[in-house]
C-alpha cells in the first residue's frame, strides 16, 4: 500500500528548505515535509518566528499600500525595524512606473517531476534586470560566499531565470538583516548581502536539482523510510529527532545539555 505522499498523479512541491533537507538528510525530511512530525519548540523559538512574521506581514501590507502606521505605534521595537529598515535601503522603496514589482511573490516550475517553488518576500522586475528582496529577521549568519551557497539563493535565482525573459547575469538577489529586540543589546543597524548570478552558476544549480529530484524518486520508489545521514555528520546535534531516530546522545550531548539549533536554522513561516 502505497503512503499517502506516494499516491498517483500527485506532484511533491519542493522549497528551498525541502532541498536544504534533502541534501544534509533525507530521513530529516521525510519526517518534516512527508509526514509532517511535530516537536515541541523552545518558547523563545516562537517567539523569534512571532516577531519574524509579523515583520514580513507589515512589509508587504505596506507594499500593498495598507496602513500600518496603527500596528508600528503599538509595538516600538517592530516600528524601530521597519523605519530603520526603510532609513538605510529608500530605493527600495521608491515607485516604479515601469516594469513588475509584488510582495510575497510566488513562482512554480515543474521540474523531473517536481513542482519547484519559491516565495520571494519582494520582486522586482524591470525590462532588463530584476532583483530579489529577502527580509532576514536575525543578525547577519553567514559571509557572502557561504550565502551564494544556500539552497534559497540558488533556487530562487533559477527560478526567477527559468520563468522571465532574463538571462542570469541580469538578475540579483538581495538579503537584509533586519535583527528583533533583545535583552542582551541592541539590535543592530539594518545589513545587506548582494549576490550576483552568472550562467555558470545556473548550470550548476540545474545539475544539482536533476542530481537531486533523480535520488528522491529512487528513494520514494522503494517505498522504505529514508536513509539517515552519518552521525559522524554532526547534523544531529541540531535535529528535532534525533531521539526518534535514536541519536539522542549527539542532540543531548554527553552531559545530558540540549543543544538548540542556530537561528539560521530556525524555519521562517510564510504568510
């Protein structure tokens, strides 16, 4: 009997986090995006994605031309973000009478047999160059070149290419690191990463994905739990099931700590 995810004609949806998933440990997935697994989270933790949403929603409500004026007014740490935010990038901000520009913009594409899909936080898209806008609600993580390495970078950048009229070296992605309040210290002014793209760099990401759509059917069609990755990885010491996949001692540690994951590993949610 086939699973439920497994049922004909049915098309699996793959994200960035999907992708990220599945090349560090197609067991992670299976339990996250198949069968849909919950853990219980640290309150700070959602606390954290709380703040990101609703940071996500104000900026496409503004987008959109909403008031927001009543939401930034009661909460002054989220107002200080936006206006910091609207302070150190206003040309992302200015009216555009030409071309496509749209908040939580999504785009699909079928891809060997997968629904390939991105949500870009803003998009935009002029006659002969585009960008793609990410809000980060979290202090810059990583450097540039591990950046340009992130399953979202790479799969939003091909997608933009594959569905426009744009070649690579005409689209751009931008991250802003917008940081929450905290207790400690203030959060820090607004940040900006720009990757560029280059059609080397899109052959790259499309061999990736056949490499990896190829391995999922193989997997999928032996109807089997996934394979796990190796312990030795080190993965498992940020993995919410590590007790169910009997790795308990890399997620606890030898002292019996929790050790939680990185903030760049927490899952943003969509609005």
């Amino acid at each position: 009997m086939l699973r439920p995810y497994l049922r004909p004609f049915s098309m699996l949806s793959l994200t960035q986090g999907h992708l990220r998933l599945l090349e560090i440990c197609p067991r992670r997935y299976q339990y996250t995006y198949l069968e849909h697994h919950t853990v219980p989270t640290d309150p700070a933790v959602l606390e954290r994605q709380r703040w990101g949403t609703e940071f996500h929603r104000v900026m496409q409500q503004r987008d959109l031309g909403l008031p927001v004026d009543d939401v930034l007014q009661a909460d002054a740490a989220l107002g200080a973000a936006v206006n910091g935010l609207l302070a150190a990038a206003p040309e992302l901000f200015v009216p555009q009478p030409e071309g496509f520009r749209q908040s939580e913009h999504r785009r699909t594409l079928t891809f060997n047999g997968y629904a390939l899909t991105a949500i870009y936080d803003l998009l935009i898209v002029g006659p002969t160059s585009a960008q793609i806008i990410d809000w980060k609600t979290y202090q810059r993580p990583t450097e540039q070149a591990q950046l340009a390495k992130e399953w979202q970078t790479r799969l939003y950048l091909y997608l933009l290419v594959e569905t426009s009229h744009l070649a690579p070296e005409q689209v751009s992605m931008t991250y802003w690191f917008v940081a929450p309040p905290t207790a400690q210290a203030a959060p820090a002014p607004p940040s900006s990463i720009t990757i560029a793209y280059t059609a080397t760099q899109h052959r790259h990401t499309e061999a990736d994905l056949q490499r990896l759509t190829d391995q999922l059917s193989d997997l999928l069609a032996m109807e089997a739990d996934l394979p796990q990755v190796e312990a030795g990885q080190g993965y498992c010491t940020q993995c919410p099931f590590a007790v169910r996949c009997q790795r308990s001692s890399e997620r606890y540690g030898l002292e019996g700590s929790l050790v939680l994951p990185a903030i760049a590993d927490i899952a943003e949610v969509p609005l």
